[in-house]
C-alpha cells in the first residue's frame, strides 16, 4: 500500500486536488446557496417558502449518483456545454445545498424569535437582522451538523468519476488496472480521503471550542 | 388578515399624543384577544397596565407596536398611521420599512430580555446606532457606553449576557432601547422574570426614566410600583379596558367587581 503510495504519488496527488478543488468550491457554492435557501424556507410567505421546500425535497429526495448523470446529459440538452468538472461542482452544489439548507433552517428555527423582534424595534432591517443576529448565532449552533455535510461531499464526490472526472476515485481505479493490485490501490485512497476528512473534523473541533463565548442560552 | 377597515380620523391635534389608538382589536384564530380598545399618551405620561393573566395585556402593548398586526382600527404613533395606508380607500399593510420609520419613536423592552448573546453588553447597545444610524465604531462606543452609564453597567461593557445576572441584562436591554433615543418607551413585565431581590435595580432605573420626563407604558404586576410612579393605571379584563384612572383613585375606588375582586387577590397573595 505504501509502494503505491510512493511509486503513484503525483497522479494520486493530482486526483486528490481535483477531488479537493471539487469538493471544496461545492461546498462554498452551496453554502451561499443553502444560506440564502434557509432565509426561503423560514420566510412569512407560502409562495417563497413552498419552491424552496420543493427544491429541498427533490436534492434530498433523490439519489445523489442520479443527480450527477442528470445534470450532466440536461446541460447539453439544453445547450449549455460546459466541462465534466464544471457540471460535477454544479450538481454537488445543487445537492449539498439542499442539506445546508436544511442544517441552517434547522439552526435559524432556535434563534428566540424574541431576539428578532429586539431587533426590529430597534429599527435594523429584516435583512441585516438576517446578517448579523441571526446568522452568527446559527453558523455557531450548526458548525457540527455543518462538519458532517463537508465531509458527505468529500465522500460523495467520489461518484464524480462516473461522469469523467479525474478524481481521487478514479485515479485509483487506473492505478489499479495498471498495477493489478486492486486492494492496495484503494486501501491507500482510502488513507488518503481518512486524511482529509480527518483534518476537516480537527478544524472544526478547534472552531467549536474557540466560538462557544456569547452563545444562546435562552 | 385585516379587512376593508375604513380609516378612523387621524388623532385630534388639540393636545399632541405621542401614541394614540381608536378602536383596536385583535384576534388569533377564534379567540378575540382585544375587543374595541382607545388609548392616548400624552409627552412624559407614564401609563401603567394591570390585569389578570391572559387579559390581553402583552398583546395590546405588542399590537401598539406593531409586533402583532391588530386587525381593526388604527394605532398612530407621533400623528402616523402604523402599519396600514390607505391606498385608493381600502386599508392595506404598509412595507416593513415603513413600520421601521413610523414606529422609530418607540423602544421596547421585554420580559425575558432578549438580548443578542453572541455580541457583548456593549455591543449590543451599539448595534443598531451602527446599523441603522450609521454612527461609526468609535462614535457608537462612547454614545454606548454613555447608555450604559445611565443604567449603572459601564463596567460591565465587555461581557456577553450569559455572565450577566437577570437585572443586569434587563438593563442593558433598557440601555439598547434608550441608544435609539425613543419618545416612548414600551415595557412588558420587564421584572417579571427576575428573582425578588434583582427587581430593585431594574425599577429605579425605570423611575429615572419617568422622573427625567421619559413617555412610558408599562405592563406590570408590580402594584406598589405603579402606585408610586404611573400617572394613570389602566386594567384590563379579557381583552378589554375597564378602568383608566390616576392611582390613587384606582387602587383606592376601584369602581368595577372586576378590579375589585383583581385587587383583593393580589392583596391576599401580597400580605404574608
Ligand atoms: N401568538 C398567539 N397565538 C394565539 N393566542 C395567543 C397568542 N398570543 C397570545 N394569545 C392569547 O391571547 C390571550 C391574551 O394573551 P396576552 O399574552 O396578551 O395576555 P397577558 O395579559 O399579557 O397575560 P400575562 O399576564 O400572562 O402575560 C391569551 O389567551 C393568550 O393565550
Ligand atoms: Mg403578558
């Protein structure tokens, strides 16, 4: 497993990278997204919060592998051409989206709503309420499940490869076809992706620890 | 949702209200909450708001600021309609940013405090000067601190509110409220949450306030507070208003059996 390791490491190193690069714009994607999906789902009107909800269900509702090939054979239906890379960050955004979504409706539904009226009779708007009461206190409530949903997409962005994209996974699958030692080859991907996430988990643990002045207690 | 209300009257000019209501009431659901209210406060006055649980004192103080929609008649804060226009002779609600200009004059302070925890004391007097009057960090620090001043926590400006007691927060939640330099100022119970020994402080910064001439309206079970600082004690009963008199001759000829009966039970709970 170490031999692999040594003797394939610029590719397994670039398929990480990708898988990183993958991995990690999806997740930033989809935190914008998700953020902005949450403000939707616990909104005053049924005509914003019902698409959203629908939206919601779909991502969550239908298997991640399906998405991936989806948006990858839609796009061009519709004429839009854009790389194996580029349709594979767009559909793990589209998924994870929906699962920050979730995370952060989940968090924003904990902020006393007390707190928001504190707010509007001091004259801030809906919108900065949203900016700086609601969500600081909700990135700090939901850092936990949010670790979770990181890590998932790390995970799941190994399906990535089925459309092309050469990835951690699917370097590791000519590597081994090459070397016909299956069982090192994915035992030392296997490392690899344990590595990453393992890092992830730490700096979340250490943000955790770092941000529990000020928080809800009410 | 509120109907095809006609518009009453804007308030008579003859003697400024800062708050003024005709005919409010407020339903949620089946249950009608408040039934047909009118009510004015005068600059400086300080109105106290008494009543059995569930008689519809927190939704009245809720409704004239406008957390609650109320459903009939109208609510005018410095002479403005809150929360409704009239657009082509049927009544719809206003924007939100609309409801910020109108209601500006008011602050709140509520039972339960609810204070922002992720920012400090200081900071969360200094929010909305920095957010909503735009006053940079250095200048909202010192107007801040100066609140804080008022109600005696200057010391206490660094710390969040979970190592604040009680009364500290509910002053600071009084602090915030009085940055934005309010005309009125509304309380609802604001001693209500705190253990016994922790009301004190929180009441003599309210009797400042209405000693240096500050509009208020105070729900309370607070008696002897009421009796001692309010220019005029108003009681409630299932969502309605049944007496509205100075103090002294509403604590001592309570005219209706409904307050009567109000005062004696709070007497016997009072004695031991
Ligand atoms: N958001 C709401 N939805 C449904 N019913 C409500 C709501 N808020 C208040 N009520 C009901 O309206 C009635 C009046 O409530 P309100 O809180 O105004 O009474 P209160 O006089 O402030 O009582 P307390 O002294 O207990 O605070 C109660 O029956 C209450 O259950
Ligand atoms: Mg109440």
């Amino acid at each position: 497993m170490f031999e692999i390791l040594l003797n394939h490491y610029p590719v397994l190193l670039k398929g990480l990278t990708t898988t990183l690069v993958v991995s990690l714009s999806a997740i930033a994607l989809g935190l914008v997204l998700g953020v902005l999906l949450a403000f939707g789902l616990t909104s005053q009107y049924h005509l914003v919060r019902w698409p959203c909800g629908l939206y919601r269900s779909f991502w969550r509702g239908t298997p991640i592998l399906l998405q991936l090939l989806l948006v990858y054979y839609l796009l061009p239906e519709i004429g839009i051409e854009i790389a194996p890379i580029s349709a594979a960050i767009l559909a793990l955004t589209l998924n994870t989206a929906a699962f920050q979504a979730e995370i952060f409706r989940s968090g924003i539904s904990h902020i006393p709503a007390g707190q928001i009226e504190a707010a509007r009779m001091a004259g801030i708007s809906a919108w900065q309420t949203r900016r700086r009461i609601i969500m600081p206190q909700v990135f700090r409530l939901t850092l936990p499940p949010l670790t979770n949903e990181i890590i998932t997409i790390l995970k799941n962005s190994s399906l990535i490869s089925v459309i092309a994209v050469t990835e951690l996974m699917r370097v590791s699958e000519q590597i081994a076809s090459r070397t016909f030692q299956p069982l090192e080859t994915y035992l030392a991907a296997a490392l690899l992706y344990l590595a990453v996430n393992l890092v992830l988990a730490r700096i979340s643990a250490y943000l955790e620890r770092r941000m529990t002045g000020g928080l809800a207690t009410e | 949702m509120p109907m095809a209300d006609t518009l009453s009257p804007p308030p008579t000019a003859k003697q400024k209200a800062i708050v003024e209501a005709h005919g409010i009431s407020k339903q949620f659901g089946d249950l009608e909450v408040l039934t047909n209210i009118d009510f004015s406060l005068a600059p400086s006055e300080v109105v106290c708001v008494i009543g059995p649980s569930g008689s519809g004192k927190s939704t009245l103080l809720r409704c004239l600021a406008f957390l609650e929609p109320y459903d009939h008649g109208s609510v005018y804060i410095n002479g403005k309609l809150l929360g409704y226009e009239d657009r082509s002779g049927k009544r719809v609600r206003t924007s939100e940013k609309r409801v910020d200009e109108v209601r500006a004059p008011v602050g709140m302070v509520f039972q339960h405090f609810h204070l922002w925890p992720h920012r400090t004391a200081l900071e969360n007097v200094t929010e909305a000067l920095r957010l909503v009057n735009g006053l940079s960090r250095g200048d909202a620090e010192a107007e801040g601190m100066a609140m804080l001043e008022q109600v005696g926590l200057a010391e206490r400006a660094g710390h969040f509110p979970e190592s604040l007691s009680g009364g500290q927060k509910q002053r600071v939640a009084i602090a915030r409220a009085l940055a934005m330099r309010p005309r009125v100022m509304f309380f609802d119970e604001p001693t209500s949450a705190l253990d016994p020994e922790l009301v004190g402080e929180v009441l003599d910064v309210m009797k400042k306030l209405a000693a240096d001439g500050m509009t208020m309206v105070i729900v309370t079970h607070e008696m002897g507070f009421a009796a001692k600082v309010a220019d005029r004690v108003i009681f409630m009963d299932q969502g309605s208003v049944v007496e509205s008199s100075p103090p002294a001759t509403l604590f001592r000829h309570p005219k209706s059996e409904r307050l009567q009966q109000f005062l004696n039970t709070w007497r016997e709970r009072h004695i031991d």
